[in-house]
C-alpha cells in the first residue's frame, strides 16, 4: 500500500470508529430506558439477550477498528521515513 492508500484507509476507519460509538452509546441508551432488565415484574432475559447481543456485535468491531487504524497509522508513519 502506498501512502494515499493508507491515509484513504484512516480517514474511513476514523469515521467508522465514531459511527460505531455513537450507535453503541445510543443503542445502550434506548435499551436501558425503553426495555428495563429488571422491571417491577421480575427479571426480563429477553431484554438482558438484547443487551448483550448488541454489545456482544458493537464492542468486538469497535476493538477492531481501532486496531486497524492503529496498524494503518503505523505503516504510513514506515513509510514517510
């Protein structure tokens, strides 16, 4: 990969990585006030299964993300020396 490449590449994961924050963040959010886990009925798993399937999708991608952007950074920084 070239350099342009590379910067193309940490733009897009840069992006990436603030749209899936933002959807982690306000998922969790609507989740926790619109399907409380644990409500005046008892204990809720459906909405506990909710909780952790998003964050069980979200956190992993996010972690890689962040590894990617971090791999690219590296090898441009390789480069221009």
């Amino acid at each position: 990969m070239n350099n342009k490449d590379l910067a193309a590449l940490l733009k897009i994961s840069t992006l990436a990585m603030i749209l899936c924050t933002a959807l982690l963040a306000l998922g969790n959010y609507g989740l926790a006030h619109s399907m409380p886990i644990n409500s005046a009925a008892g204990f809720n798993i459906v909405n506990l299964v909710f909780f952790i399937g998003l964050n069980a999708l979200l956190v992993p991608f996010l972690a890689f993300l962040f590894k990617t952007r971090a791999r690219a950074n590296k090898q441009r920084r390789m480069i221009k020396a």
